[in-house]
C-alpha cells in the first residue's frame, strides 16, 4: 500500500463500489477496496483511518445474505476506527446491532431530496438541507437499534442517514460516490477528513516519492525490462522506473503488429529524444499474427497476445544481464475487473496486463499503478514532465487493434482498421473534441453490406465508431458528437478506406456495455 494514511472499503457486490474509493481518492486520501470477507485481523494489520461498506444488491435477512465476520460496533469501540455504511451497508448496520430491515414499503429509486435532521453532525458539515441525492434500495431499515438515531430523512426514509450516539459510525441509505447526488463528495470528504482525522497527502508527488522507494526495495541492483506498448499507461510507468533506478531500467518496445498507426514510430521517438532513455523495437508482428490465424474468440486473443508479449519478453530480457522484472502499467480497473473481488460476481474479462500471463512466466512484475486508475497516472505523468500532448492520449488496449477487430485478425483487416481509426482521431482533433472525450476508437465487424460506388456495386466491411466520456473507465456514456462532425468521419472513411462502405454508431453506455467491444 502507498499511504500510511488510507481508508478501506469493504466491497458487497454494489456494481459502483470503485466509485466510493475513486471519490475518496479525490478528497487526497487514499483508498482501498477489498472483499467484506475480510477477517478482523487482517482488517487491522492493514491499520486503516477508516472503513467503508459498500452497497449490494443483497438482502440481509437471505439466507446467504453477505455478513461481515466481526461486529462493526467492536470495530469502533475496541480499536477506533471510524465506520460509513453506505445503503446494503446502513442495513448490515443496523441488522447487527439489533434493528430491523424489512422491505420497503415504497422502494426508491432515483432522485430524492434529503432533509437533515441534525445538521451539525460532522458528516453534513457544509451540506444543505434539503439537498439532492439519489437512491437505489427495495429494502429499507424498518426499526432502528436503540444505540442509533437518524441524522436525516426523506419522504419515504424515515432513516436516510443513521448514527451511533456514542461511536463513530455513520450509515446513510442513499449514494454518496454517484455524481447524481449533489453534494455526495463533500459528505464522502467530511467522513475521512473530519471523522478519520485523514490529512490530503495522497498526490502525485506523494505517490511518486513513495513509489520511487518501494521499486528500489523491491529490485535492488538487480536488472529490469519495461514493456513499452506506446500507451500512456507503460510509458509513465517507464519513466517512473528509470527514475527509480536509472540504467537499471531496460526499456523494449514490442512491435506486435497491432498497433495504432505509427505507434512504434511515436513511441521510439519519445524515448530518445525527450527522455533520453534507451529503447530497444523489436518488430514481433509476424509471430503474433501468425498465432492469432484463425481464432475469432476475443478471450483465446487475449490470452494468446498476452503469453506471447510475455514469451517475447523474455526472450529479450536474456540479452541484459541480472534481469528480474518486468514492468507493467497495470491499473487498479484492470485488477477489479479481471480478479473479482466481490467473490461470486462475475469477471467481466481478463486483461492483458494480469489475464494473459503464463504461470510459468521467468519474471517478477513491477506494477507501479496497480493502486491507480486511469486519471491518476496522468496526474503523475504531469508530474513526472511527460508531455501533456501524450497525457492526454486515450486509452489504448494491451491487445491491441485485435479486440477491435470482431472474429479474425488478418494483415487485410488490421490494415483497413488502422486506416479507419487514424481518420476519427484526426478528425476528432480537427474538431477541438479529442481531449473531451475519454476513449474514441474504430471497430471493424464481421458484417459486409452492399454499396454502390459510382457505378459499381460493392459488397465491403461495416465499421462502427465509438467515442465515450468517462472518469476512471469503471462507468461511460457514450458521446454525442454533433451530427456534421460524424458525417465528415463517415464521409472520409468510406471514400478514403478501401474495404469499409458503410460507417454506424455506437450509443451504447457502460454499463449495459462494456467500452471496448470484444
């Protein structure tokens, strides 16, 4: 962990838990999140200022309803850590300390306006009465513990917001971390800052000053390569690491032949002349591809991708003496959604950073970011002198064009969709929109249609754009673009691609989607 001082939320299954953390985060305090099968013990070895229950969809009287293994009032009285149960959370509360939750007589969802009953408690401090705030819960506290009394109510909740009278638990029923409530962050900042006595010390410089000295604890004098895929993510992962242990660092920069145009170009640029750190292209493209002949499953690519990234690292590292490590620009996203923490809910997909790797594999990682989302490596980026030009770059997948290529990845069609993409980004540039949006990329589907060409008929490829807008990728909205901008996209793609003659859409968000289409 980066922080002495940190808070843990304890995850039951709500499907925006990474938004409570991501919200403390920005109060400057760091967060974690973890299983509420957490034991006691581990619990406090971890010494955190705080704890946060998440919401779920669960019931806490099911049968198999997700219980903590220890008593929220020990946790306070014995030890003095302050406690928030957010909706599932102000319930488990509740049901452990002698109450009742029933279902709701009237269930809420959406929009409510919340009146404070006692607005001088710490957790409203500054917060109006009434305020916006919004629900999702059919179950509901139907009589508070006797150690309890409510500190603010809406219509239809009586016990909106619960305390302790004599311990530092709070519990509210609605969603702090959701932007639709209107002053969830300042209710959020007041939980860490003013009842966990939590300073704001979790900042770039912060992160990198602790980061810096956790690599050489971990390394030593021993050698490291550093995956170079030309995202923002390993390339400020890079730049942290040489930082850390300067010649040490051994960077290489795959040529997986799936890349975005120009992509080894711009990278082994970069390195050299900006950073003047040393960079090795290896130009893998053939391997690669002959290896993804004929498999159209997207998990079979990402698992092939990512033990062949890894088979060729390793190749590489023998060229470097004492190499130990590889470094990755793992996220904390990319760990949530590939390693559930949640226990029974489903993965969503594996990742290339931490889905794809062999158990055989000959190198120990480095994964600087593996506590950070996607906003946050840029903030060190900024900090660390990348060039704001390749901050603000979007995201990009370890896999590559292949999962934007929907069944097989031909040398054809990788090039038709690398062309495709090139056009949108241009024009989404020319269009002063790129840095507004979060991630805008092209999508080549196994779909032909007919077309008419001047006088030809053709029969060619559907390519479907996506632009959505977002803060950490745990959630997006998919981006309206004005309708002239998407007709010069159009327009340029089906008469500058050859092989695309007709160019759809996506107005899908995520969730139900994900952003990524394979």
């Amino acid at each position: 962990m980066s922080a002495t001082e940190h808070v843990l939320v304890l995850d039951f299954g709500s499907q925006v838990t990474q938004l409570i953390a991501r919200r403390i985060r920005e109060c400057g305090v760091y967060a974690e999140i973890v299983p509420y099968t957490v034991s006691l013990d581990a619990l406090l070895a971890a010494s955190p200022r705080g704890v946060v229950l998440s919401g779920g969809p669960a019931s806490v009287y099911d049968d198999r309803a997700p219980l903590l293994s220890f008593r929220v009032e020990e946790l306070a009285a014995e030890h003095g850590i302050p406690v928030l149960g957010i909706c599932y959370g102000l319930q488990l509360i509740a049901h452990q300390s002698g109450g009742r939750v029933a279902p709701a007589q009237r269930r809420e969802y959406g929009r409510a306006e919340l009146w404070l009953d006692v607005p001088d408690d710490p957790l409203f401090d500054g917060v109006s009465s009434p305020t916006v705030v919004w629900m999702s819960h059919g179950d509901a506290v139907a009589d508070l513990p006797s150690d309890y009394e409510p500190i603010a109510h809406t219509d239809s909740a009586p016990y909106a917001a619960i305390r302790h009278r004599t311990l530092p638990i709070r519990g509210v029923q609605f969603h702090p971390e959701v932007h639709h409530t209107e002053q969830g962050a300042r209710i959020l900042e007041n939980f860490v800052r003013r009842i966990c006595r939590c300073s704001a010390h979790w900042t770039p410089t912060q992160f990198i000053a602790s980061a810096i000295e956790n690599i050489r604890r971990q390394v030593g004098s021993r050698g490291v390569v550093c995956a170079l895929s030309g995202g923002v993510d390993s390339t400020v992962a890079a730049v942290l690491v040489h930082r850390a242990i300067g010649d040490q660092l051994h960077c290489i920069h795959v040529d997986t032949g799936l890349m975005r145009a120009r992509e080894s170009e711009t990278i082994a640029r970069l390195f050299r002349e900006h950073f003047d750190i040393p960079l090795a292209v290896v130009d893998a493209s053939a391997l690669f591809l002959e290896r993804l002949r004929g498999v159209t499953d997207p998990e079979r690519k990402r698992k092939i991708i990512g033990h062949t990234f890894i088979e060729v690292f390793e190749r590489e590292a023998e060229r470097f003496p004492d190499v130990a490590f590889l470094v990755q620009g793992t996220l904390y996203p990319d760990v949530i959604e590939s390693q559930s923490v949640k226990g029974p809910s489903a993965t969503i997909k594996s990742h290339h950073n931490v889905g794809g790797l062999p158990d055989a594999m000959q190198l120990a990682l480095v994964e600087p970011f593996r506590e950070l989302f996607k906003d946050e490596v840029r903030a060190v980026g900024r900090a660390l002198g990348v060039p704001e030009w390749f901050i603000e770059r979007h995201p990009f997948p370890g896999p590559g064009l292949a999962i934007r290529i929907i069944g097989e990845v031909t040398p054809e069609r990788l090039a038709i969709l690398r062309h495709a993409d090139e056009i949108f980004v241009e024009e989404l540039h020319r269009a002063g929109l790129y840095t507004v949006i979060w991630q805008a990329f092209a999508v080549l589907v196994p779909v032909q249609t007919v077309g008419v060409m001047g006088d030809s008929r053709t029969y060619e490829h559907v390519c479907v754009l996506r632009a959505v807008t977002s803060t950490d990728g745990m959630t997006a909205d998919w981006y309206p673009l004005p309708h002239e901008v998407l007709g010069r996209i159009a327009g340029r793609i089906t008469s500058e691609v050859r092989g695309i003659n007709r160019v759809c859409y996506d107005v899908t968000s995520k969730p139900p989607a994900t952003i990524e289409w394979e």
